[in-house]
C-alpha cells in the first residue's frame, strides 16, 4: 500500500550527463518497495508530482535509491536538494516486475537512457535469485552512460550509444542476437525503443516498463492511458502499470 | 463549536468540501489514503451515454501554479459507472454527485435519466463546459441560449436537483448564469478550467496531444473568484465554487465571494490527503476571521 512520507536525502550526485543519483532513507519506503514501482515526488511550488523510478532497495540501512534526469524546472528544482532534506513522496507506486518466474535460468536486460534504472533493481534481484542475467544498456552517448560497472558485476553486459563513443555505434536491438538465448526479457526506455524491442522479440515471453505524464498518480485522474485488447480498451499505467507484459499493450 | 453543515437542493452537507468531478475518478484510489465519509460529498467523472476512450496521450502537462488537460471525457459509459462505481460509493455515508456530459442534448437526457433511476445518487452536474471534446461539453456552455435548452431538456425528466457547471471560456459570465437558473437550474458549479495550451521547447510542439487543454489549479483561483462574485448579486440558487483551491483559507475565500459549498480539484493531485486536511482546518479558519458556522460566511465578502 502507497503511502504519502516525507524521505530523508542522505546524498544527491551528478553520476552522469545531466542525470542525478539521489538516496532517500525511509523504514517503510525500503520495506514495501520492490524493483519497478517508482516513487511519485513533489518538487516544491510544483502542482504535479515527477513519477521517478526506483533504482535499488537496501532494506537493511532502510534506503531506495532514484536516479532522474534533468529535462525541466521540475527536475531541476529536485536535483538542487541537499542531504539533509526531505522529500515529500507518496510510495511505493504502481507495480513492479513480477519476480516470481523461479524457473528463469536466463533473463535478458534491455534498457535504453532513463529507462535503465528500474532495470538495475531487477538485476540485482534476479541475480540475488540465481537467474543469469544479461544486460544491453543503450545511451545517447559515452558523457550519459550511468551504471556500467554495477551491471558488468551481476553479468554480460553490452553498451551501445547512438553517437558511439563508448560501446557499439547504433541501437540496442543490434545486439539482441549476440546476446545469445534467454528465457524471458525484461524492457525499459523510450517507446520507440520498445516499439523495436518488442517487434523483434515478439515471440518471446517478456515484460516492459512504461513512462508517461501523470496526474494524480495513483489511477484516477486517466492522465496515463494506455490501449490495451482488453474489453475497456485500456490500462492506466501508474496503478495498472508501469511494468506490463510486453505484448499486452499497444504501444 | 463551528458549524461546517450546509445545506443545498438535494445535498445535506456535513462540510462543504467534495472533491471536484474528474480530479478523482470515482473515490476508489482515494479510498485507499482516506476514510470517504470524512468528506461532504464525491462529485463522480463525467458520465456519457456510452463509454469513451478519451484523447491521445500525453494528456497533462504543468504549467505555473496549475496544469493543462485534456483527458477528453474518457469514462466507462452510464451503466457501467452505475454498476460498478455508484454502488461502491454506496459503502459511503457521503451524497453522491454525478456529473453528466454528451455530445447532443439526447445523450445529456439519457445519462439523466439513467442517474434518476439510480437511488443513491443525490444530485446531477451537468458539464457542459468540458473545453476538451470536439463535440459538444462547451459548445452548450458559451452560448446562453444553448445552455438553457439543455438545462430545460435535463430538467424535463429529473426529479433529481441540476446544477449546472459553467465554463469561463465566455465574455457575460452573468448572462450564462442568469440563462441557466431561468432554465430551471437547482444550482451552478463555477468555474470548470480555462482553455489553455503550452509548447514544449524540445519538441517545438504543444506538450498536449490535444494540442489545447483546461488550465487548473491554483493560477486560475482569481478567475473563480471574480466569476462567482459577479454572479451572486443576479442569482437566487446556491453556487458550489471551484476553481484552484487548495487550503481551508481558499474555502472561506469562496465563501465571502459567494459560494455555499465548494470543489477540489487539482489540489488533490499534489497532495492525495488534500480534502481532509482542509476540512480538519476549516473550523479554525473560520473562527480566526469571527465566523461560527459556513452559513454566516457565504457572501459575506458583498457587503458594504
């Protein structure tokens, strides 16, 4: 159950171009939250709270971690903070990757900019699990790659920027193939990306994450629509979502 | 002890606080932060004849001190809201509102009358001031003419009382109002969002797939307040004020303007505890400024 606390900032860092690192002690928080919810956080003076995903859980020192980009004055404003502070939250939102796939031997990883963070909690867990994990991480380019080394210790991991100054020059689907096999992949990023992924591996069990602008965050405002086969047409991606199974929405 | 009761056609308010249709779905996600029977009565989505998927995505977007939307009336459909959404509200010692929307003043008639019918329903609002479908909402609700005929179709076969939501998006705020109690009107709900849109830099395009949206939010509190005092002195029936309000000082604002209940709308969304907080403070707002009960307040700020 979500609910609305203020988190303590215990430290904010620039650990990539323009994107911020940002832990925030909270014993319930760390407790409930698992790996795909996001927290959803009030910048102050704003009216809309930033849906920002969750990138790891430390349930011992009672910690989550996010990571977000600065894109706007909302980002800005929370990139400013200080330790010390605190953040006005309301969490653990939305759900997360469904974990109980026991039988996974192989899982891969693909995540493209901002929509790797959510995918570094799921690896830690899978790999925590005794799954196999394999990880594509695609950037803008060498300045915005975050996280490279944490994958690299839980498994293969390949890097592509679009520019390609670190890694292959081009896109993650590139390097679908020479990942091998895998039982079941996992997808965060732009929807073009995922449009591609889940066009490439349509045949393939998976689950994806999505992002989208958001009202009250917490399933009633419609802000957040996805269409879906289902009767109503529909799923609400911050309560139904963010994390879906890969073709169970129409991107 | 401060009296927080008001009471208006059809509504026996325990406090004039309810949350403002749209802003809160039909009280289920609430439910999960708040005990409902703490608020004065839930104003449910707009409702229409059949279900409608909305616009395209993205459909908010910030703006200063408010937002922009354009959801687009997405909604289940009448009978589906009554099946499922009414009789959760049931489980609430709270009178329920329901707002009604439609293309044509046929589907305002037949989303009526389906509430009618329906028992726990305590009263209608009629939309007919949503700036974000093609097809009717503000057609009806910028021209005074429009607005009666549908108010006089929907008074037609409602035992129910009919308050009518104004648009602001009109140059003779006054004329609407008086056109709409002459029709037959039970009480107004002012003022639904302003027609707005933002461009967003990166893309060089309007942030909203709409392209236009309704501004919300507490920018747009001075506009409320000017509309609903010009209205008061022209019109007999109760105003539920809305329109960026988002503490109890803000409740007693709309008061002294001319209000007797009032709406929240996106308020809610910066802070999902936002209703019962204000109506936790509401006592102690109103006897800092010497008022005993809501009744005392409403209009107060008219006189001389």
């Amino acid at each position: 159950m979500k609910e609305r606390v203020d988190m303590t900032i215990l430290s904010v860092k620039e650990i990539a171009l323009d994107t911020m690192e940002m832990t925030l002690h909270h014993p319930y928080i760390a407790a409930a939250a698992k790996p795909g919810q996001f927290l959803y956080v009030l910048a102050e003076g704003h009216t809309l709270r930033r849906p920002i995903s969750i990138a790891s859980i430390d349930s011992e020192q009672e910690t989550v971690t996010i990571l977000f980009k600065i894109i706007g004055d909302g980002t800005r404003c929370l990139a400013r903070l200080k330790p010390g502070m605190t953040l006005d939250t309301v969490g653990p939102s939305g759900n997360g990757f469904a974990l109980q796939e026991t039988s996974l031997q192989t899982a891969l990883l693909i995540g493209g900019g901002i929509g790797v963070p959510p995918l570094y909690g799921l690896a830690h867990a899978l790999h925590e699990q005794g799954v196999n994990v394999k990880t594509i991480l695609g950037f803008q380019s060498k300045a915005h790659v975050f996280y490279k080394e944490r994958f690299e210790r839980i498994g293969q991991t390949y890097v592509v920027t679009d520019d390609g100054s670190l890694g292959h020059h081009g896109l993650v689907t590139d390097i679908v193939d020479e990942a091998g096999e895998f039982d079941y992949y996992f997808s965060c990023g732009p929807v073009p990306m995922l449009k591609a992924v889940t066009h490439q591996l349509q045949d393939q069990p998976g689950s994806i994450s999505l992002e989208e602008r958001m009202g009250c965050g917490t399933g009633a405002c419609l802000a957040c629509m996805i269409r879906d086969d289902s009767a109503s047409g529909y799923k609400k991606i911050c309560s139904d979502g963010p994390v879906f199974g890969a073709n169970g929405v129409i991107l | 002890m401060t009296n927080l009761a008001v009471d208006l056609p059809g509504l026996r308010l325990k406090n004039p606080v309810m949350p403002a249709s749209g802003c809160f779905g039909f009280g289920r996600e609430y439910s999960d932060f708040y005990d409902l029977n703490k608020l004065g009565a839930v104003i449910m989505k707009a409702a229409t004849g059949e279900a409608r998927l909305g616009n395209a995505t993205p459909r908010v977007a910030e703006t200063a001190s408010g937002m922009l939307n354009a959801i687009g009336l997405q909604n289940p459909g009448v009978e589906q809201i009554i099946a499922s959404e009414v009789s959760f509200l049931e489980g609430y010692h709270v009178p329920v509102v329901a707002n009604v929307a439609g293309s044509t003043i046929q589907e305002y008639v037949t989303v009526a009358e389906a509430f009618n019918k329906t028992p726990s329903v305590s009263a209608l609002e009629l939309n007919i001031s949503c700036p974000n479908v093609k097809e009717g909402g503000i057609q009806f609700g910028s021209d005074p003419d429009m607005a009666a005929k549908v108010t006089e179709h929907v008074k037609a076969v409602s035992h129910l009382p009919v308050y009518v939501k104004l648009s602001p998006n009109t140059s003779d705020i006054v004329a609407m109002a008086k056109a709409v109690e002459q029709a037959g009107a039970d009480g107004l709900s002012m003022i639904n969002t302003l027609t707005g849109m933002q461009i967003h830099l990166a893309s060089q395009k309007p942030t909203l797939a709409n392209k236009t949206g309704g501004l919300s939010g507490q920018a747009i509190k001075p506009v409320a307040i000017r509309m609903i005092y010009a209205v008061k002195p022209h019109i007999s029936i109760p105003i539920i004020g809305m329109g960026g309000i988002a503490e109890a000082e803000d409740v007693l604002e709309f008061m002294l303007a001319g209000a007797s209940a009032v709406a929240v709308g996106t308020a809610n969304f910066t802070n999902p505890y936002t209703c019962p907080e204000m109506i936790n403070r509401l006592p102690g707002v109103l006897q800092q400024y010497g008022y005993e009960s809501v009744q005392d307040a409403i209009g107060r700020g008219h006189n001389e």
